[in-house]
C-alpha cells in the first residue's frame, strides 16, 4: 500500500481496537491490536498487547509490549520489554532493558544493555550485549562482544571475532541489577557447549571445546577442549584441560 493512503493512528488511554495499515502508529496508555499491524512508524508509551504480527520501519517501546505473532522491523528501540511469540527479524535491534524471543531472532546490529532470552537461533552481523543472555540454540554473530554481568548460557557460539568478559562497570551494575535482579548480578558467568570463530577472548566462561586461530582464555575459565591453529594463551586464573595445535 502506497505512503498517501496510509493514515495515521493514535490512542490515549485505556483502547482495543483492530489491527490494519497504517502511517503511523502511538499509543498512549493500555492498547490491545485485535489482529496484525502494518505501518511505517509506531511510538508506544505504556502497555501494548499485539495479538497478531507486528510489522514496522522504525519502532519506540517505552513500557510493556507483547506480541502474539512475529515482528520485522527496519530498526527498533526498546526502553522497558518486549516479549515476543514468534520471530524477530529487525535490521537494528537496541534494547534497554528485557528482549524475550519465543522463536528466532534475526538482525544485522543487535545492541543489548540489559537481558536477552531466545528459545531459537540468535543470528546477526553484530552482537553487542552488556548484561546477560539465555539463547536455547545457537548465537551466530561476525563480531561478537559480551560484557556479562549475570548468568548466560548457549549452546553453540559461532562468530569471526569473540570477546567474552566479565562486566566492571559498577554503576552500570546498578542500573543492570533492577533487570537482572541482585542475586544474579554477581553470578556473572557465561556456559556454552562449543564455541568456534577466528579470533577468541575468554573470560568466566564454560565450554566443552573451544576452537579457533588465535585463542586467549582469560580468568574464570573452565575448558575441556581448546583447539587452534595458529596461537594458545592462558592465564593462570584459568582451567584448561587438553589444548591442541591443529
């Protein structure tokens, strides 16, 4: 639908209404979308209860949001959470604060300040989180940056470049521990099956096997396996089992 026969929707308050095409989209209070939303633009300050898919060019949650269906966005601003049903396909995924994904999650920038669940594959260009993350199958990224300050598992990591570390920014440990709660801020320890990429820096950190060019395992590491081909560097902070030049 062409741009000049898109209207505009707006709501304050306490509303339900039907899904539809729009330009764009704000609400203000508590809304439900009985059926899936298609605009250009939508800015939410408030509750929003999606009941179908939601589609958009650029996005604004400021609040609470759920959506029963899949989204696919060009970018998106998350200040608050989001909870989402089935997949997540965005060009530029930021959130400050909580990203739950029932399905996968697909991205060229993913920037994270707070936690991310994903029950599928998390796939990106670029992966940026400070906080900590649960993807039930596997993180895919080309670059690869975590700064962990709570408890994160995966199965599989696969990227070019990996660096793990612990978080020590303590006033960002403040703003983080209202997300993440006050036990977990201090259980800052990443626990993967495999992870595999070019270069890798490792800090708290399980793994079954870890594999690359260049591998750096860093303090709080336990490792069964390392394997690479050109460089092997531990610390003495960290536990590796069996490594091997191959």
């Amino acid at each position: 639908m062409s741009t000049e026969l898109r209207k505009d929707l707006k709501y304050l308050g306490k509303m339900t209404s039907p899904g539809g095409v729009y330009k764009r989209v704000t609400f203000e209070g508590e809304v439900t979308i009985d059926g899936d939303l298609d605009c250009l633009e939508i800015k939410v300050n408030g509750i929003l209860n999606e009941k179908g898919s939601l589609k958009s060019n650029t996005g604004r949650i400021n609040g609470f949001a759920v959506v029963n269906g899949n989204i696919e966005f060009d970018d998106i601003n998350i200040n608050g959470e989001l909870r989402v049903d089935g997949n997540m396909s965005v060009d530029k995924i930021t959130s400050n604060g909580k990203l739950v994904v029932k399905g996968n999650v697909s991205s060229e920038e993913l920037d994270i300040n707070g936690e991310l669940k994903v029950k599928g594959n998390c796939e990106a260009e670029t992966f940026n989180l400070k906080g900590a993350f649960n993807i039930e199958e596997t993180l895919n990224a080309g670059d690869i940056n975590v700064n962990l300050y709570g408890p994160s598992e995966t199965k599989e990591i696969g990227g070019d470049k990996i660096h793990i570390q612990k978080g020590g920014d303590n006033k960002l440990m403040e703003i983080l521990s209202a997300i993440l709660s006050p036990l977990n801020i201090y259980k800052a320890h990443l626990k993967a099956d495999t992870i595999e990429g070019d270069g890798l820096y490792l800090e708290h950190t399980t793994a079954k096997v870890v594999r690359g060019n260049t591998v750096n395992i860093g303090d709080g590491c336990e490792i069964d396996l390392v394997e690479y081909k050109t460089d092997f560097k531990k610390t003495p902070g960290a536990s590796v089992l069996k490594h091997v030049k191959v």
